[in-house]
C-alpha cells in the first residue's frame, strides 16, 4: 500500500523545480503487531492489527538531516550504552549501533532533491512476498495471520504506527535493508525469482530501488521498526533518528510488543507535520492513493452507535403520577450516540480495469466513471483494453458526455482527467501533454502501468520510450472509442460529442500530423447541399459528381453569409457541393488536412478555381474582347488589385474580388484582424494580392466595355469603376479601408439615378391643374361697450 502525504513547504535552500515524483519500494519488511482490543470490547483478549510499512526505504530530508558521510561507509557496528527494556530480573541484551552503508556518495542529497516532493509509505510488497514464498514453504505462514495493513493513529501524540502481517525480517535483513541506502530487498527478491525456475509470475512487487523506507524521515523525527520473520524465532527493532547518522538495532524482550509475524512501523512525526496523524486524513490519502491496492487495508476510525437511555423523571412529575395510580407510567427516553474506536476497511472498491471486460457491464463501467471522477451523468462511450508486448498497461477509458471546462477552453491540456496508476498504486494526475495530446485532454481514464518506475517525474515521462509507446497506443484506443460513437445507430450521442469536443478534434488536424488519418473521417461541416444538417467527408465524397476531382470549401462566418456569396454561383448551377466552414478555427483545420482519400481540398475564394469546364475557343475569344478593358480597369484601380481577370466562377454577379493563391482569405483576414496582438506588418503582406475578376456576361461589365472604347477617361465610367471595385470588396467578405467614402459613393450613384423623376412628374401634375380660390368663412364679432371688460 503507498499513501502520499502532501507536501508541506521546505526551507528555500531545499526547493527545486517542482517535478513530481511516486517511489514506494518496499523493501523485504514487514510489519504485525499483537494491541490491546478496542474500548468496545470489555475482556482482556487481544486481537491482532497490522498497518503498512514502506517495504523499500522511503525519504527525502536533506542530507543534513542525517549527516550522511560522504565517503563509503564501511558498516562499523558499536555497542550501546543505552540498555533496552524488558521484563525480569536479567538485563537485556544490549542494543548494537551500527552506522549506515550508503553505496552512492551524497545519497540523501540525491533523495531530497531528486526523487522526492512527496511524502509516502509502502507495505503491499512484505505480504506479496510472503504470499509467493509459501507456495513453496507452506512453514511461513504457519500463524495463520490474515494477510492485511492496518493504520493507527494518535493524533494528540502526532504518532502514525503501520502495521502488516507480511514477510518480516530477520536482523541481518534489518542491517543490508534498511541500514544500506539504495539497497532493495525486493530487487533483490525479483532477481531471484526470474533466476529460479518458477519463474513466470506477475512483477506486481512495488519497491526496486531501495530509498523509499527513508521517505518516513520527511515527517518524522524518529523512526522505529519492530519486525518479526518467520525464519527466525526472535523479534528485532531498528530505530533512527532524522538527525543522527547511526541507527540501532535490539532484540524485542517486552511481552506485550511481540507479534507472530510482519512489521510495525511507528512514525514520530514532527511538530509542523502532527496533522498527518488526524484519522479522516490518513483515511482520505489511502482512499486516494492505494485505492486499489491488493490486500486489504484498515485504518483505526471512531465510531458512533445511536441508543436510547432511560431519561430520570423529574420529582414534581413523578408525585403527580403516584397520585393518580390509574394513569400507566410511561418510562422517558432519549437518544444519544455512543462513541467508540474500531477498524474499518479502506480500500473495498476493487480496479474495474483487472477484471475481465467481459464479464463488466455497462452500469459498473458507469458507476466507476462518476465516482472516479465525481461526474453526475453517464459517459457517451468507454474502452476497456489490455495492451501486452513490449510494453504492458491496462486502460479504462472514457468519453465525458459534456465539456466540463466549457466550449471554448481547449488550450489547456492540464484537466487532472487521466489517473496513473503503477501495480495499482496511484501516482498522478497531474500531466502536461505526456500521455494524451492537448486536443484529446477532454478524455477522461484511468492507465495501470508494471513497466514504469514508481518516481515518475515530468522528465521522466517525457522521455521514456516506454510513455511514448503507451501515449501513441492510449491515442489510437481514444480514436477508435470515437469512431464507435460516430458509427453509433443513435445519431444523436456524436451529434452531442461534437457540439462539445469537435473543436478539439480540429485542433488535432492542425497538431497531429500523423493521426490525420484517424481524425478526417471524425470531421463533420455543413455544405451547400447539406445547410441544415452536418456531413462527414465520407459523405461529401460519395455525393461528389463523377468529374469533380476536389473537394471545395469556403469559410464564412455563418452559413447565411456562404449561401449568399457571389463565389458559389456557378459551382451552384454545376450542382457540385461546397463545405461551408463556419468555425474560426475550419480553415486552418483544412489547410493543415490538404486531401482526403487523395482529393485535395479547394478554397473556391481564391483565384485560379478550376472547374473542370474550361473551353479554350470560347476563353481565348473573350480574353481578346475584354484584355484590353481588363487593363483599363486595372489603371484605374492601381495597387488595390494584384491583376484584373476574365471569371468563370460567375454567373449573375458583375464582378467578384478573391484573394492570392497562396495569401489569405477573406474570412481569414477578418480572423486576423480581430486578433489584439495581430502583427500589422504582416496582416499588409498576406493581404497584399487581390485578384478583381469580372463577368463578361453582366450588362454593367458589357456597358463598360463600350465606354473604354468610347471614351476611356469618361468620368462617370472612372467612378462606376470605383463604386463597382467597393462593392465587390463587401460582397466577396472583405472589409472596406474607408466606409464612409464607400457610402458617400453610393449616395452620390443614387443622386444621379433618381435625379428628377419624381420632381418633374409633380411640377407637371401641378401645372395642368387650374388654380382654385380660398373660400374664407366671415366671423361675427359681438359690439362691446366702451369702458367695460369682457
């Protein structure tokens, strides 16, 4: 079992980039204890109680705080003057001192600053050892002790004791494991195993580095190890202290410590870190950290039972009732909680992902998806799988039926939603891109990794072979959970997917080049024969004619400005679809995809469109009658337009403007505009080539021709020039430079249209009318009297 505390901050000489880092090797202890009954029970009989132990040694204090010598230590051993307990008149044994073997100079510097920011502890590994061990040696589990780690605290002392019913260790095991740095007797364990012949079995041992026992010395002042192995017949207890830089070891003489077999460990904690010992709180951190631990794991909880107690009658009332004999007495009561302490068990939910998929149905996939990750509605869509070879992990992955950030928020890949797990141990969730790329980070699982070391860092993850394949395998799942939801005989549950999670996958086609693949035939946009509902590339594809060899687009801001674009006229009367690209981010979505099923993608908006009609006869007739007025056009509009061309993407439109080949679209000029911190410089390069194609068919075009021949410096032709170039500008998506001189030129078309047509028709009605005289009508004025008032 690993549990992490969290970390509590560190003197600033001590701080170092805050990579996270899980080591919980457990090392060949473990640890069982015989204590008193709880305060429910009134005999005198004992019960036993295990807790947990890192099996590894576990630390991350300074080197300081141990004075680790920086040469080789030699293992000089000392004899204590200090004498152990015990009972009876004879004295103990007394303790030996031993100083520590550290086989890596400097190691504990390495430990605070390297492996540790975290502070955890490990027992699972003694009770997978001594389960391993008694297949073949049925003599060490003679006592009949139930595999189990029990937690214990006291919160008044700030003292932690973990206890397991595991393996144990003998003194000479006490000595090469915990008081030699860097050792791992479960490495060691592992070794031999692959070396014997009953090899074959599941690497599910936790600790294979051999520092995670010391991790205990990060919240405590002194630790102290009693263990009892089933090859030897005597209990031993190791203690050390945070600053000392021996430790001591001493034969178990007091009666009531003995225990039949495992490891207790007993942590003093420091006076800044006394809140790890709170019950709730060492209950929260197993549940989140060792949730899925093998073996069973208890922790001593206060409890509480609601009785009723009689309640004494008050006198006043209890005369009145023996004066009345008839009436019944009726005995009061009242309710009260009695308190009491027992061990509850921890970790009862057992990983949905080592189960057989087949034998979990929907409802447990469900409920572990809202408990894992505190969700009130169903997922659309999970993946249970089990990846073996070069790399073996195990996955349950979810789909989230909505955006828990909101539509908008896709930059930030940090969601907290993948949980990594290693032999069941919680590590992280806490990753930047490492095992999901930012546009999957709405994917919500858990992974279960044996191949990864339990300190895994952010360097770590980054540049392990071993996460690089299991992020490219995670991906491909994720797409295939997708293509299920989208193949789906329910529409609606992908219609739900991507109004949440489309802009995610469009965010994909721009940064993953290699899942292009995978994430074109997710695509979905609305077209010009499909306004009302979204279409896959699939679909456009299949409805595409049998001589159309592109795919077209267009980006708009809505599909009412695409279907009322002068672009899509003649692909309209073709009857050839065009995909309406509506979202900011489509275009450069497509951009990035160039094809599909090796038919390019076409932005009907810029020049050289092909429509696979061309007539050569017809084209060259037209060039020769219009060049000319082109160039015409051309001079008059000077640095505006790049060229003036004859248009075949027209046919009731006068004139259209698209944009360069190879510059920005309309729509993406808009884009970039609205950007705060657009760059001016380059915004006048992109935008910089416009092409002005004129319909040769239109009668304005036609009129103009005539003109040039007529008279090329006609001024009302100059100015139809001028109000004609201002109008293409609005109606192709184009923000015009000066509105206000547009509406001046607009104005001043419509004064010379409307000049007098009215006013003349009125003068004429009104001279052809006779003039009437005004009949007055008299008024009667009463006489009033000279000096009087009325």
């Amino acid at each position: 079992m690993m549990h992490r505390l969290s970390r509590r901050s560190v003197s600033a000489a001590l701080r170092a980039p805050a990579t996270r880092y899980r080591i919980a090797a457990a090392a060949p202890i473990s640890f069982s204890t015989p204590i008193p009954v709880s305060a429910v029970e009134s005999d005198n009989s004992t019960r036993w109680y295990s807790a947990i132990t890192g099996g590894k040694c576990n630390t991350t204090r300074h080197s300081s705080q141990l004075n680790l010598k920086n040469d080789l230590f030699l293992g000089s051993r000392y004899e204590s003057t200090a004498a152990a307990s015990g009972s009876g008149n004879s004295p103990p044994p007394p303790a030996e001192k031993y100083e520590y073997q550290a086989e890596v100079s400097r190691l504990m510097d390495l430990i605070v600053n390297s492996l540790y920011s975290n502070k955890e502890v490990n027992a699972s590994d003694a009770l997978d050892k001594l389960r391993y061990l008694s297949v073949t040696d049925p003599q060490l589990s003679k006592d009949a002790v139930d595999l189990d780690i029990r937690i214990q605290t006291d919160k008044d002392n700030g003292i932690i004791t973990i206890t397991d019913s595991g393996i144990g260790m003998t003194r000479q095991e006490l000595v090469d494991c915990l008081g030699t740095i860097a050792q791992s007797g479960t490495a060691k364990f592992l070794k031999a195993v692959k070396e014997s012949k009953d090899a074959g079995t599941d690497n599910n041992l936790i600790g294979q580095f051999g520092v995670g026992f010391y991790s205990a010395f990060l919240v405590s002042d002194k630790v102290v190890v009693s263990t009892k192995s089933p090859k030897s017949d005597k209990q031993y207890v190791w203690e050390g202290e945070a600053n000392a830089s021996s430790y001591t070891i001493r034969e178990e003489t007091n009666p009531e410590n003995l225990i039949p077999r495992g490891t207790r460990l007993t942590l003093y904690l420091k006076r800044d870190d006394k809140g790890f010992a709170h019950p709730e709180r060492i209950q929260k951190l197993v549940k989140n950290y060792s949730q899925f631990v093998s073996f069973p794991i208890y922790t001593w909880q206060e409890k509480g039972i609601t009785k009723e107690v009689e309640v004494d009658e008050d006198p006043a009332e209890a005369k009145e009732a023996d004066q009345d004999e008839k009436i019944e007495k009726k005995k009061k009561t009242k309710k009260v909680v009695e308190r009491y302490w027992d061990w509850e068990l921890t970790n009862e939910t057992q990983p949905i992902w080592l189960r057989n998929p087949k034998e979990v149905t929907t409802e447990e996939y469900n409920e572990f998806y809202k408990k894992t990750f505190n969700e009130y509605s169903d997922p659309l869509a999970s993946s249970h799988f089990t990846t073996e070879g070069e790399v073996e992990f195990r996955s349950v992955l979810y789909v989230p039926a909505a955006s828990p950030m909101g539509r908008d928020d896709i930059t930030n890949p940090k969601t907290k939603n993948i949980r990594l797990y290693v032999k069941r141990v919680f590590i992280s969730d806490d990753f930047d891109g490492e095992l999901f790329p930012r546009y999957l980070s709405f994917v919500k699982g858990v992974v279960d990794s044996n191949d990864l070391p339990l300190n895994v860092s952010r360097e770590i993850l980054q540049e392990s072979r071993i996460v690089r394949i299991m992020r490219k395998r995670l991906v491909r799942k994720t797409f295939d959970m997708i293509l299920g939801i989208s193949m789906s005989e329910n529409k609606g549950d992908y219609e739900t997917f991507w109004e949440n999670f489309g802009k995610h996958l469009k965010l994909g086609c721009i940064e993953d080049r290699e899942n292009h693949k995978r994430l074109a035939p997710l695509l979905r946009f609305f077209s010009s024969q499909s306004e009302d509902e979204m279409i896959s590339l699939d679909e456009y594809v299949e409805n595409m004619k049998a001589e159309q060899k592109d795919i077209y687009y267009l980006a708009a801001d809505s599909v009412s400005s695409a279907r009322n674009t002068p672009f899509l006229e003649r692909l309209l009367e073709k009857d050839l679809e065009v995909l309406y690209l509506v979202d900011p981010i489509d275009e450069v979505a497509i951009q990035s995809l160039k094809s599909y099923k090796e038919k390019n993608f076409v932005d009907i908006s810029k020049e050289d469109l092909d429509l696979g009609d061309k007539n050569e006869e017809k084209e060259k007739v037209t060039k020769e009658e219009f060049s000319r007025t082109c160039d015409w056009i051309k001079k008059r509009l000077g640095e505006k337009v790049a060229n003036v061309q004859i248009s075949n993407r027209l046919s009731s439109s006068p004139c259209v403007l698209v944009s360069g080949k190879f510059g920005w679209s309309a729509n993406m000029e808009r884009l970039m505009k609205a950007q705060t911190v657009g760059d001016t410089s380059t915004l006048e390069f992109m935008k910089g080539r416009r092409v002005f194609e004129i319909n040769p068919e239109h009668p304005i075009i036609r009129e103009l021709n005539a003109a040039f021949k007529s008279n090329p410096d006609d001024e009302d032709a100059l100015r139809a020039i001028d109000l004609l170039y201002d109008a293409a500008l609005v109606s192709s998506g184009y923000t015009p430079d000066n509105p206000a001189q547009l509406s001046g030129k607009i104005y001043e078309m419509m004064g010379m249209a409307i000049s007098g047509k009215w006013s003349t028709f009125d003068s004429q009605l009104s001279a052809s009318q006779p003039p009437q005289t005004e009949t007055l009508e008299a008024e009667v004025v009463e006489p009033v009297e000279a000096g009087s008032q009325k």
